[in-house]
C-alpha cells in the first residue's frame, strides 16, 4: 500500500503543483455570507454548486479507498479511548498514508490537498475522534502558521518534516487567564542583548499534541516600538522546537471525549528562539492567531456529517431488526423521525461544508471566514443532536460501554467547545455580517435620523409595500432561475427570508448602531437566522445540480431540501418577528432579570414546592 | 429545668393577681415573681430560628413554654372574671421582657385562662352592638401582640377564640385577616434579621453584611470594643468594623494617587430599632474620557469587540436610562463604627492599608457630616424594656421618619 502511495505521490509531483490548481490572479471578492445582511443573495457565488474536476475526483478517490480500509481495519476506537492513548503503529499508518501533511503542498512532501479535497478525507478521518482532533491539532492549526505566514525558509526547514509526520506539531495559544482574551496572555519573549534571540517564558494550557509535539508554534508577548515611538506589548507567533530547550510538558489532561487525543500543559522557561522563527513579523501574530483560526473550521462540517452517515448506517441496521409489540422498531413514527433528522442534518452540513471549500478553492482570495464559521456551528450542534438520537434509538443498549455510541456521543461535545466556542462564533458571524451591512447603510440610516423627508418616504414606502405583502423575487426561480423547478417551493422561502433578513438587519442597525455589540441575544438570532439562509441555499445549490446532473437518487435529496427549507423557513420568520419587537416584549428583558437574580445571589433561589408558611 | 421553678411561684402569683381587680393597676408587682421564672431565656436571643416556623411551635427550649406551664397552672383554679381579663393584660404587656412573645404556646395558654362561652354574644342583634367591649378587645390586643411579633395562629388558636368568643366576633375576624396575611407577608424582607436583634458589635456586624451584599466581600473587626460587652460596650474603645470586596480592592489600586478619595459620613442604617452609623470611602467619578480606556483592537482572537460604524443608539431604543442610575463615584469600603471621629476613622483606613498598599499614597479626605458624630450619641440597642414599661406604642417600634434620635420606649 505503501509503495502505492509513494508511486503516486511520485506521479502527481509530476504534475501541476496545487498553486496552479487554479489562477491566483483575481481581484478580492465580496463573500457571499456578508451579503446576506443587505438582503442580497449572490447566486453567482453559489450557483451552480461547486464541482471538482474529474482527474481530481478520481486522484481524491484513489486516496479515500485505503483511508478508508486503514481506518476500518487498523483502528481500534475502543482501545483509543480505554487506554486514552494512540498505539505507536497507528500513528505509524497514519504518517505512512500521508495524513500528516494533507494540506503542505507537494514540493514540501505534503499531499497538497485542495480544501475540497481534505474535506473529503476528513470524512473518514473523523469516524475516530482522537485521530481526527490529533490531525487537526496538527495541520488545521499548529503548522497552518507556518503554511500560511511562514518565509521560505521555514517552510523548506520545517514543513517536510512536518509532513511526513516526524514532527508533530502544536498550537499554544491559550493560557491559563486566557481564553480568547488576547490581553490576558503572560507568556513573554525578551529579545536577547545580541538580539539574535528571544527568550520565552509562560506556560500554555490544554495543548492538543502538546506531550507529543516536537514543532510549537507559540504566541507571547514582546515588546514592540510604535510608530510613534512608544514601547508597547505585541503578541507575535514563534516556531519553537523541543529541542531548543526548556520545553517540558505536564502529564496529559484526563477528558470527557476525545480520549486518545494528547492534551496537556507546555511550559516554557528561558526557551531561546532564534529570530528567523517569527512567523510573519515581530508584534504580528494577533493577525496570523486570527487567521490560523479562521481557517480551520470548514472541515468540521464534512468530519461531521461523515460520522452522522456512520451512524445512519449503524442505527438503521439496529432499527429495522429489532421488534417490539410485533413490530420492527423502524415502524415507528418516533423512530422514523430520528432517521430524518439525522439525514437532514448530515445531507446539509455536508451541503454547507463542500460548498464553502469550493469557495476557498476558487481563484482570488475569498474570505470565507464567515461561512467557515457557520458550518462550523451548524455542523457541531447538528452532530450533537444525532449523536444523541443515534444513541436514543438505541435506548438503554445506546448506553452502555459495550456500544460505541456513548463514545460518540463523548467525542461529539467537543464540538461545541473548541475552535471558538459556538457562542463566540455566533458573536463572529453576527457582528463582522453587521459591520459589512453598517458601512454600507450608514448614510442611509443617518438621512433618516436627520429627517430627509426623501429618503424616509422611500424607506415608508418600501415599509409599506412589505406589511402589504411583496412578492420578493432575487431571480433564484423563474425563467432565468438557477433552481430546478421541483425546489421551487424552497427556493421562494430562502428568497423570501433573505429579503426580510435585511430589512431586520437595517431595522436593527438604526436601533442600536454600534451598541449592537452589547446585545448579545439579538446577535444570538442574527446569527441563527444568517447560518440558517446559508444553510438553505447551499442544500437548495446541491440539490439543484444533483438533479439537473441526474445523480442517483436525487429525489431524496429534493425531499431532505424542501423538509429543511420548511422548517428553516419557519424558524427565520419565528427569529426575525422576535428580533422586531422590543425588549420587553421578545422575553430579552425577562431572561436577563431572571438571570441577574440567580447570579446575584450564584443559587437557585426558589423556595422548595414543599416549603410552607403558615 | 426552669420548668420546674413557674410551679413553685405559682401560689405567690395567684393570690396578687385576685386582688388586683381594676385593670389600669400597674402590674409590676404582679408580674415581677414571673419575670424571674426564667433568668435565662434572654441570653441567647439568636437562638430560635423562626418563631413563625411551624416546626418551632413546641421547641422545647421555648422560654414561652414556662410562662404556659406556669398559665396553665393557673387556668386550672376557678375562674374570677376581671381578675383573669387584668391578668392576661398584664401578661400581655410583660411578654416581650419574659422573651415570650413568640411562644404561641404561651398566648394560648393566655387564651386557656378566659372563661369559654361567657362573651359569646347570643343573637344576631347583640352581635351588632359590640358586645363585652372591653373582653373583646382584651382579644384584639392579646392577636395584635402576637402579629406584631408574626407569630403564626394556628386551628387550636382559632378553636380557643371560637369558644370565649364565639363565632364572628371581632377576634375571630381579626384571627381570619392574620391568616390571610402572615403567611403572604412572612418571607417580604429580602434580607431576614435574626428574630431579636444582638446588641453592639454583633449587630454592626449584621448591618454591615447586608450593605455589603458581594459575595467576596469580606468584613473584618479592625478595633474589638473595649468593654466589649454589656450596656456600655465600647465606651472606652470603639468597635470599628470594616468591610471590601475583591473589587473594591481592585477599583482602589487602580484609582491613582492624583485624585483624592473621600471618607463620607456618617450615615444612618436602621436595624429594626438599631441605630447604625457608617462611613463610607469612595471616589470621585471618573470623567469620561478616562472611564473607559480605549480598547485594543487587537483583543479578542474570535470576534469584534466593537463595530465601526458611525451610528448611535436610537433614541427609541435606548433603554439604559433609569432615574436611579444616578453617576456616583466607586465606593472603595465600607466601614461601622462605634465612634465617628477622625482618630477612630484613621484607624480604619491605616488597616485598609495593609490590604491596599495603594491608600497610602493616595490623598484621604474626610467628609464628615457636622453633628452626626455617633460618639456624642452612640448606638444603642433597644434597651430591654423594664417590667412595667407597658406595651411599647407603635411608633416606637419603627425607625422615625428623619432619621434622628434611635427610639425610646415610652416608660424610659
């Protein structure tokens, strides 16, 4: 297998490098997310749904196959999580199949991967939790600094190494006082008198590969001359080896999920980095932190659904042998609908993932940072609530040790915690959305304060025309559609939700302005709203090719699309009336007097139903 | 047991209580023989939980529980009719200085010694014109004692009034409207005092924690008082007693020794009928250009802390003003003292030091209010009404109005 690998790798060397994958030379384009906030869909970003060619589809095939053998012969999950450890020659494997460097590109011994392709295989990969948190600890974000920041240098010195899995690398951004508050970070790096050195000191907390990393690319503070002279603390990104000395780590964390995945503490003391191993400049690594991370999140979207088709297969088998009351479970109503929900979710956040890495793969430079991070939230709560039905069908069964679902299930919540928690990321979505609209409609929004009687009879108007009932039409159907007629029903709803949605973002822009930040349960809607609309259209998109290509069972896909829509559609309408009324009246008010209550007093405070007073 | 000594003063009591006939008498020397029935009982004021509590009915450390056995004795020798009306009046008036007041035991066994059917009014008509006025009243107060100390009527209170006065008399109504009220307007206090409120030093210190309402504050005893018990606690010596969070402490570090701070008071905090003074350090508001420090735009790794945008809040949707919201400057710590002089006051601040190195070199200036030096008038604790002081009125037992002088029971 092997020898395979290698013959091939050796084949696709001779080919087009990826940078050539597609031309790099266009301007930057507005993204496709941040528009929906003015009420505009960009069909022609999404539509038709991005395609791969055929040489690809069939290299990345020829990839899947003994990944997949690999991981369903040689990986015992079980193990993994009881021994809370990846045996040696697992990893082995997993170096030997190249996994290790799916995204470096080829001249440096990677695989060279598009997104859309390590996609792809991170389907497979997340069948183990451990193995893929391992992996993504490795390339989504502890070498990404170096892929995407690096000098030549680092790259040719480090990233072979790297991808060949010799080194294992990790990302030490957090600290103990630290979550994503860049202002609580201790770790210091003083420059040397002879100023060829830094010296790091700090400690890092929860490091993913952090016992086994020998790469570290660590975030501290270091003293930086303004512009205007002024010394001020800069965090600035490092590529640190273990061998520089000073690195120790504590022993791994003991952990609810993702068991065989090694997270400890890395200590830094008198660590001496060379300054060649900035990545980006001296006083810049706030910006590559934020991109590193931006980067990384659409892949859970593929890992996710992959593991929810699994699970489908695992449970359907279970449900249609069991009976009880003479009836095989999968006649049951109840039953049924978890099938449905757990292949809506998997058939959308599949939908989403692909769709965005087809849009990081396009020429330019597309900043899909935004819809990286609504899949990675759509996808991570989607996985939770499958996991949880999976587990359901299964009843009691679901939850002993002897079945691999409470594992799942494990595994599964981390999802919702690390690469920015959900809560954070909604505050992304919502805020950076409302910063695109606001520059856009701030002199509009103002004219309106002043009183320009134009403007604020156009805006009446078109008020007016919406309480009366608009037929809203963004060109998705008719006779210039891009939409199959049979998802026409769906296609109206997403237009129809996407035009409302901006009205509501206006509405909301001239009612709080830039205090919007501090309200967090309508960013909370907002974004619910926005990542539903994108979910929408990438299931109509594909859905829409899938049908038009004629691809084996495109029925069903139409029907999981139109099922999604519907209820979609009705949670937008349900969000957007709420995020229309006042505090007081969508229950805002309530929820953060009764929270205020408890936490003043940091305990449930009713009195127990059997107390009495007389 | 004390309960053996109301047996053995019964006799003495009996005969006196006979002769006293009008009921105007000053019952002192009636009563004195049961005031010292339980010497005890007053000692340990905090003791009782809840008088109200309905598990606490029968406790059997009850100091009411003497009192009723000593009533009950009483009740079983026949009946003379004004003599029993006088003498529950008297016991009635004696109770908060026998700490019986919130024994229900103690007000039925009161009950148990007027005579059941004779003030039963017979016939719609005579229900009418307020019949055994003086009988039925003697009721009323006897109910009224016990709501003023929320003491909980119970069915066998209800079962007792019925007899001696019969259905729908003024009692009766006045025991429905208490069962409809207590009840609702037990748990009313958000913040619940111990039912007899300790004097000195202990009810600083109460007062103190419930303006101090953070959950890390801590309260510290600067100076003991000296005494330090007694009717003349800290005559020689003031109690100081302090009180700051972990936020304070940080507020104060970070104030910066070019502005003053200010020690303001004193300012008057009631306890029930205690009379507190405390002192208050805090700062001048900060202008707002420095309230706010500029935030780092490179802050948060995951999300924008702030849009740029160049739009306000609308006016129809700011919400944020509220009348009580007024700007004040940070309170750094609190303080209740036994004395309001500077002397007692720089001893606060040199043990706020300890903890707030930055205190000593920050200018302190004192903002204290003329005449209200709590020195010249310390607080006092309600003194233990005497025998005989009768039933304090019910404006003594509320905190006056202005704010002035600490109530005086009537008799004093």
């Amino acid at each position: 297998m092997t020898a395979a690998l290698l013959l091939l790798r050796a084949l696709r060397a001779a080919r087009a490098s990826p940078a050539a994958r597609g031309l790099r030379t266009a301007a930057p384009r507005r993204a496709f997310a941040k528009e929906l906030f003015l009420g505009t869909l960009r069909k022609e970003e999404v539509f038709p749904y991005p395609e791969i060619s055929n040489e690809e589809l069939a290299e990345i095939n020829q990839f899947v196959g003994p990944v997949e053998k690999f991981f369903n012969e040689e990986v015992d999950s079980k193990k993994i999580d009881q021994d809370a450890k990846i045996p040696p020659e697992t990893l082995q494997g997993l170096k030997d199949l190249g996994l290790f460097g799916m995204q470096i590109p080829e001249e440096y011994g990677g695989l060279g991967l598009s997104n859309t392709m390590y996609a792809r295989l991170g389907e497979i990969i997340s069948l183990d939790g451990s193995i893929a948190v391992t992996l993504a600890a490795h390339q989504a974000i502890g070498l990404k600094g170096i892929l995407i920041a690096g000098t030549e240098e680092q790259k040719a010195k480090y990233l072979p190494r790297l991808a060949s899995g010799e080194h294992i690398a990790a990302f030490c951004l957090t600290e103990p006082g630290s979550g994503s508050d860049a202002a609580s970070i201790q770790t210091r790096a003083t420059l040397s008198e002879d100023g060829k050195h830094f010296l790091l000191n700090g400690s890092k907390v929860w490091i993913s590969n952090g016992g086994l990393a020998s790469i570290f690319t660590v975030f501290a503070r270091t003293e930086v001359v303004d512009k205007d002279g002024q010394v001020k603390d800069k965090i600035t990104a490092f590529i640190v080896e273990r061998d520089f000395g000073g690195v120790t780590h504590g022993k791994p964390e003991d952990k609810l999920g993702i068991r065989g995945s090694n997270t400890c503490e890395v200590h830094f003391e008198n660590t001496k980095v060379p300054v060649e191993n900035v990545i980006g400049e001296v006083g810049g690594g706030f910006k590559v932190a934020m991109n590193i991370l931006n980067s990384g999140r659409f892949s859970m979207g593929s890992a996710s659904a992959g593991m929810i088709k699994k699970l489908i297969e695992l449970t359907s088998e279970y449900a249609c042998t069991r009976k009880q009351f003479n009836k095989k479970l999968s006649q049951f109503g109840l039953i049924q609908e978890k099938f449905c929900l757990m292949a809506v979710k998997a058939y959308v956040m599949e939908s989403m993932a692909y769709l965005t890495a087809g849009m990081m793969d396009r020429p330019g430079f597309p900043d899909c940072s935004v819809e990286a991070a609504m899949v990675k939230v759509f996808s991570s709560e989607g996985a939770w609530a499958c996991v949880s039905e999976a587990l359901q069908i299964f009843g009691g069964l679901g939850y002993m040790k002897d079945y691999p679902y409470e594992r799942y299930l494990r595994d599964t919540r981390i999802l919702l915690i690390f690469e920015g928690t959900n809560e954070i990321l909604r505050m992304y979505i919502a805020l950076t959305g409302m910063q695109h609209a606001g520059k856009i409609l701030t002199d509009k929004i103002k004219a309106i304060k002043k009183g320009n009687m134009g403007v604020a009879l156009g805006e009446f108007l078109t008020r007016l025309q919406d309480t009366l009932g608009r037929k809203v039409d963004l060109g998705l159907v008719g006779d210039r559609g891009v939409v199959h007629p049979s998802l026409q029903e769906s296609a109206k709803k997403l237009e129809e939700n996407v035009y409302y949605f901006g009205t509501t973002v206006r509405g909301l822009l001239s009612r709080f302005g830039k205090t919007i930040v501090e309200e967090q349960l309508v960013l909370k809607r907002v974004a619910d709203v926005v990542i539903n609309l994108y979910a929408m259209t990438a299931a109509i998109s594909r859905a829409s090719r899938s049908i038009s290509i004629g691809l084996r069972n495109h029925d069903h896909e139409v029907l999981l699309t139109n099922i999604f829509c519907t209820e979609a559609y009705f949670k937008n309408n349900y969000a957007m009336a709420q995020l229309e009324k006042y505090a007081d009246e969508n229950l805002d008010d309530s929820i953060k007097k009764a929270a205020k209550q408890i936490l003043e007093k940091r305990a449930y405070i009713c009195s127990h139903p059997l107390d009495r007073t007389f | 047991m004390p309960a053996v000594t109301p047996v053995g003063t019964v006799p003495a009591l009996t005969p006196v209580g006979t002769v006293t006939l009008v009921p105007t008498v000053t019952p002192v020397p009636a009563m004195t023989p049961v005031g010292t029935i339980d010497p005890g009982a007053r000692s340990d004021p905090g003791a009782r939980s809840d008088p109200g509590a309905p598990g606490a009915r029968d406790d059997p450390g009850d100091p009411g529980a003497a009192l009723a056995a000593a009533l009950e004795e009483l009740a079983r020798s026949p009946p003379g009719r004004g003599a029993r009306l006088a003498l529950v009046e008297a016991a009635l008036a004696a109770m908060p200085a026998l700490g019986a007041e919130r024994s229900l035991a103690a007000y039925k066994a009161l009950l148990r010694l007027l005579p059941r059917g004779a003030w039963v009014p017979r016939g719609a008509v005579q229900r009418l014109l307020f019949p055994f006025p003086r009988q039925h009243e003697c009721g009323l107060r006897l109910l009224e004692c016990m709501e003023r100390h929320g003491v909980m009527p119970d069915a066998e209170m209800r079962f007792l009034l019925l007899g001696v006065f019969g259905p729908r008399s003024r009692p009766l109504r006045k025991l429905q409207r208490m069962q409809f009220w207590l009840p609702r307007l037990r748990h009313l206090d958000p913040h619940p005092l111990p039912p007899r409120l300790p004097p000195g030093l202990a009810a600083a210190r109460l007062g103190l924690q419930r303006m101090a309402t953070e959950p890390g504050a801590t309260v510290t005893l600067v100076q003991r008082p000296v005494p330090d018990s007694g009717d003349d606690e800290g005559s020689v010596q003031p109690y100081i007693l302090s009180s700051q969070s972990p936020e304070q402490r940080e507020l104060l570090a970070r104030h910066g020794p070019d502005r003053p701070v200010f020690v303001e008071g004193p300012f008057p905090l009631w306890l029930r009928g205690t009379l507190l003074k405390y002192f208050v350090l805090r700062g001048d508001p900060l202008p707002p250009h420095l309230r706010d420090p500029p935030l780092d735009p490179e802050r948060s790794f995951y999300f924008p802390l702030r849009l740029e945008l160049d739009l306000e809040r609308g006016p129809w949707d700011d919400e944020d003003f509220h009348v009580d919201e007024v700007e004040e400057g940070p309170v750094l710590a609190l303080c209740v003292a036994g004395a309001g002089d500077r002397r007692t006051l720089g001893r606060w601040l040199a043990a706020l030091q300890r903890h707030n190195p930055a205190l000593g070199r920050t200018p302190v200036l004192f903002r204290l209010t003329p005449g209200g030096d709590p020195a010249a008038d310390p607080p006092q604790g309600p003194r233990d009404p005497r025998l005989g002081a009768g039933t304090p009125g019910a404006a003594a037992l509320e905190p006056p109005e202005d704010g002035g002088e600490p109530p005086k029971s009537s008799g004093e």
